[in-house]
C-alpha cells in the first residue's frame, strides 16, 4: 500500500468545530461548527463559505434551535432546489433554506420510535437521504453519544420524506455512503463505525430497505484512537475516506476489502471531506485546529444527487 504526498492548502480556521462541508448545485459551500457554545449549552452553526476570498469567509446562515435546545450539526447534504439536509446530534434531521429557516423533520421515525441524535448523511440518486445515528434520543432528553456501547442507529429519510429506522448496534456509527449500480440506482449502503475501524456495507433493495450487512472494508490499526469518519466516492468508484486520528486519508478501491492507498495529512485528525462538483479538488475538515483544507486528487468526484 503507497503513501501518496499531495500539497494541501489550508483555506479557513478558527472555526468552532468543522464537519459537513458541501457544495450545492449554485456553487455555494458550506459546513458546520458544531461545537459553538452559549452560556454552556450547544448552539452550532450551519455557515457558507466564501471560497473566492482569501482566506476564505464564513457567515452564518442559522444557528439551529428547537423548543429552547441548540443544535450540534455534524453532517449536509444538498438537494436539488437548493436545499440543505443536515445531520444533528442534538435535533435529529433538519431542512434549511438558503435564507436560514430551517425545519425539524421529525421527532420520531417510522414506527413511532424518538429519533437519536445525527451525525453524517448521503442523499442517492433517486432523493432518498441515509442517516447516522451515533447519539442517544434528541433533545429535549440528555445528551449521549455511544462509542462504547452498540446503541447507534442507521435511517433512511426516504423521497417520500418517511423516517424509517433500518438498524442498530453500531459503536459510534459515523460516516456514510452509497453505491449505485450500472443504472444509476442504489445498490449498497457503506456505513462507518469509529471505534471498530470498520466499514460495514448493506445491499439496497429500495428506499428505507436494506439486507445482508457484512463487512466491506478496514482502516488500518493505528497506535492512537482512531478510526473512519466522512468519506466521499470519486469517478473511479475509489472511497475516500476520512481517518481521524490517523493524519490519513484512507483510499479504498471499489470492492472494498484494505485500502490501496494513503494520503498524508499534515494534520491527525480529518473529520470529513467532498468534492467540488465536476472537478479534482476535494475539501477538507480537521479538528485538530477546526480548519478547511483543499487538494487535488487524482480523480474528479463522483457525480452528487443535486448535480443531476
């Protein structure tokens, strides 16, 4: 397995947190800080990013807040009007407009269950939105996440905007992603689960229904804690993913199994990277010094729902 040196360009820091970076289908990116804080309570911030300014400049587009509880945004997606869905650890799964009014979609799924807290999404190609849920039941109930305990979930927000619990039992589930097959269709769901190292996958038999979960992929062991956090495909159906801790990008080829390549960060702890839309640059999110970064790999990324 190589060690791939690229040069990576620090393009925003000082940021409370960075995770979900995102581009819509009008060009605007965006991310989150999720560990803003006002008088001790959580009050994360969804921004977009002014990437054509150097440095680059955040605003804010909302802080969200349901019934008095701030949030703790961890993951976006876009749809195709504009849109964007986010993955919160405190609120569950959001709607925000471009002008910042946003929505809380449900405070329970499916079969009447409290939602858990979010923390990463995928929208596929026919508009369905699959969910991580590392965290205990939403606000108004206590904060927990689970990274000891296999209490984590996975949700599908389906096209037709049903909320459907498909498992549990992860340990800090975290990352996520899709593959499509020959037509464009979804046909497995890859799930990552921090502590464990492990990308699980699932075949897609429809929306908010999967099957056979089994092991697709591991990161490598690492002396430190560590383990996958965002990923995102690109053209070649390589996964990239995000190994926080690690000061790595695992590069995975697309049946899975070891990575087949490594990129070097010059920072330990990637959260979460995307592509820019039709293009070789893919930004990234670190803690380690709650920054943006950016580089170029060698292939575009993979086409996004809001794209097509």
């Amino acid at each position: 397995m190589s060690v791939v040196q690229l040069e990576f360009v620090k393009v925003l820091d000082g940021l409370a947190g960075a995770e979900g970076p995102v581009f819509d289908n009008r060009g605007n990116f965006y991310l989150v800080a999720p560990e803003v804080e006002v008088d001790g309570k959580a009050a994360g911030q969804i921004l977009r990013v002014d990437l054509s300014k150097t440095p680059a400049q955040a605003e804010l587009v909302c802080a969200p807040n349901v019934d008095g509880h701030g949030g703790i945004p961890a993951g976006c997606q876009a749809d195709r009007e504009g849109n964007l869905y986010v993955a919160d650890m405190r609120l569950g799964i959001l709607h925000v407009k471009p002008n910042g009014e946003f929505t809380q979609l449900t405070k329970v799924d499916d079969g009447g269950r409290t939602m858990q807290g979010c923390n990463d999404c995928i929208m596929d190609y026919e508009g369905n939105l699959w969910v991580t849920a590392p965290a205990g039941s939403i606000a108004p109930s206590p904060y927990q996440r689970f990274f000891e305990e296999p209490l984590g979930s996975v949700y599908c927000l389906t096209s037709n905007k049903r909320v459907i619990h498909l498992d549990s039992g992860f340990r800090f589930p975290n990352g996520i992603s899709v593959i499509h097959d020959e037509n464009l269709r979804p046909s497995k769901l890859i799930v990552a689960e921090t502590p464990t190292r492990l990308l699980w996958s699932y075949d897609i038999k429809g929306p908010g229904v999967v099957t056979n979960k089994s092991v697709w992929g591991k990161l490598p062991d690492c002396s430190c804690e560590s383990g996958p956090d965002g990923m995102d495909f690109d053209e070649n159906g390589n996964l990239l993913v995000a190994h926080w801790g690690s000061s790595y990008i695992e590069v995975f080829g697309p049946t899975g199994g070891d990575p087949v390549k490594r990129i070097k960060c010059p920072f330990d702890k990637p959260s979460n990277l995307h592509f820019e839309p039709g293009t070789n640059t893919v930004y990234v999110t670190e803690h380690t010094n709650h920054a943006l970064w950016r580089f170029q790999w060698e292939h575009r990324g993979q086409h996004q729902y809001c794209e097509k």
